[in-house]
C-alpha cells in the first residue's frame, strides 16, 4: 500500500470515530489528540515555537509554550471539525457560525461587479466559506493549492463544493481569474501563505515577511472590492466571522508600490485579529522562512 492511500484510510478512520461520537465531544477528542501531537509527536513544534518567538518577543518562555500548547488544541478542533462538515447539513453550518457585516458583503456582490474574498487560517477558516456561501447565495470559487494527496484532495473538494462553492485550482490562468470577475463571481483566497523569494516583502509582526502579490493585481486590473473575512472561535465554540473592507484611498500611484500597500493593509488587518487569539492561526506554517 503506498502513503497515499494509507494516509488517506487513517483519514477515514478519524472521520468515521469523530461523526461517530459528535461534535459535543470535540473539545475533549482535541485535548488529547493535541497533547499528543505536542508532546509525543511534535510536528512542527519548533516552528510553532520560534514563529510565536518572533511575533510575541516579550512573552517568556513559559508563556511562549503555554501558548504554542493552546495552538495545537485550536489546529485539533479545526481539524476535527472537518471531519464534521462534510457530514454537516446548512443547518449544521448556520449554526456555528454568526456575522454582523453580512450586509456589506451581499451589497458588494449584489453590485455585479465581481468581489475578492480574502481569508487566513485562523479559527476556522473552510467553515467561514461555507458561511458565507449559504448566507449570500453565491458560489465562492475557491482558490486552492494542488495538494500532495490525491485521496485527501479530492476528499476536501467535496467538502468545499458540497453547498455550492467551487474550487479554482492555484495556478490556473490570469485569464480565467479576470473573466470570473468580470461575471460578477466572487473569487476566494486564502492570502496568508508565504511568498517566493521574489515576492512582495510588508510586516507582519514587525518582522518583514514575504507575501503573494495576486490579489492586489486582481484587484487594482479589475477595480473590484477587496473584503477580508477571518472566522474566530468564541469561546462558547461557535464562530464569529469579521469582515474587513480593504478601501483604495490614498494608494501609491506606482503600481508595485500600490500592490504593496494592499498586501500590508491585508497583513495588518490579519495581525489585528490574531493579536486578539493568537492561538487560533496557524503558526506551523514556516512564514519566515526567508528571512
């Protein structure tokens, strides 16, 4: 058998035991599913660790681990959750998740002019797109990163598209990307991935950090409306979902100039809301890699 598949059973496995015992028991399978990970097998654990480091340099190193210990639960919850959307009715969804900007987000779709939708990973961020699919009775063509697992992948498609949002798979061309806008679509992007080398450098946590410059081009070619959508977990585990418009004013007359101006108001925003819960993002992942 090779990785993949078996990769993709112990998948199945985990969605089969978390439908069986209920989301209700999620916040216990969590604890000792990211013990686990923390301690037994730490995964990433010295990224987590040193990226937490970085960005919260006047914490000690007792807070740092508490801290990095409170992110593997989070990542475990969302994790599990998944597992549980892609049972999960509309009615499921509607109930985990609240919005109190949800008018301005139907305002600019309803304009026709199409919309870019960003998100991070923070909370939970494929629940937020589900959301706000329903809630604006829009399809969110999502775009996604080609992932290693074929099983896995094909697995998450159906998750995402199974209450009408689409996939647009990274890569695909400027062409069908603009065409999507000028129909009025709503492209979604996850924007908090790091960069190439020679890509777009703002701060973040006062560190330089590299970013994608694709949004902001889309959006500065197509004049549409950037919104930020970020999911937050309450702390009664429901999810509180934060829009943010990204306005135009006062932006650089150079176009590099103003793609990077875009990037740091995105990047600021995202800072914001992870200063609140900074054990809901997603610090595994090596965002400064580069520097």
């Amino acid at each position: 058998m090779d990785k993949n598949k078996l990769e993709y059973l112990i998948w199945i496995f985990f969605d089969n035991l978390v439908n069986r015992i209920g989301i209700k028991r999620i916040p216990t399978f969590a604890r000792a599913l990211s013990a686990l990970f923390y301690y037994t097998i730490p995964i990433r654990k010295e990224t987590v660790v040193r990226n937490l480091s970085k960005a919260f340099p006047e914490k000690t190193d007792t807070e740092i681990k508490r801290l990095a210990r409170k992110n593997y639960y989070s990542t475990a919850v969302t994790f599990l959750e998944l597992l549980i959307l892609s049972r999960a009715s509309t009615d499921d969804v509607l109930k985990m998740v609240e919005c109190n900007e949800l008018e301005l987000v139907k305002k600019r779709i309803s304009q026709n002019n199409g919309t870019l939708l960003l998100t991070a990973h923070v909370g939970n961020w494929e629940l937020g797109a589900l959301y706000l699919g329903i809630m604006t009775d829009t399809a969110i063509n999502v775009l996604v990163k080609k992932q290693r697992n074929p099983y896995v992948a094909e697995w998450m498609t159906k998750l995402r598209e199974k209450m009408g949002n689409k996939e647009i798979m990274l890569g695909a061309s400027i062409r069908e990307l603009f065409k999507t806008l000028s129909q009025g679509g709503v492209i979604g992007i996850v924007g908090d991935q790091r960069g190439p080398k020679d890509g777009i450098k703002v701060n973040f946590f006062n560190q330089p950090t590299l970013t994608f410059p694709g949004f902001a081009v889309l959006a500065l070619k197509k004049k549409v409306p950037i919104l930020v959508g970020l999911s937050r977990r309450d702390s009664n585990g429901k999810y509180v979902v934060e829009i943010t418009e990204i306005d135009f004013e006062n932006l650089p007359e150079n176009n590099q100039d103003a793609i990077k101006e875009l990037n740091q108001r995105y990047m600021n925003i995202l800072e914001e809301t992870v200063r609140k819960v900074p054990e809901q993002w997603l610090w595994m992942h090596n965002i400064w890699k580069y520097q």
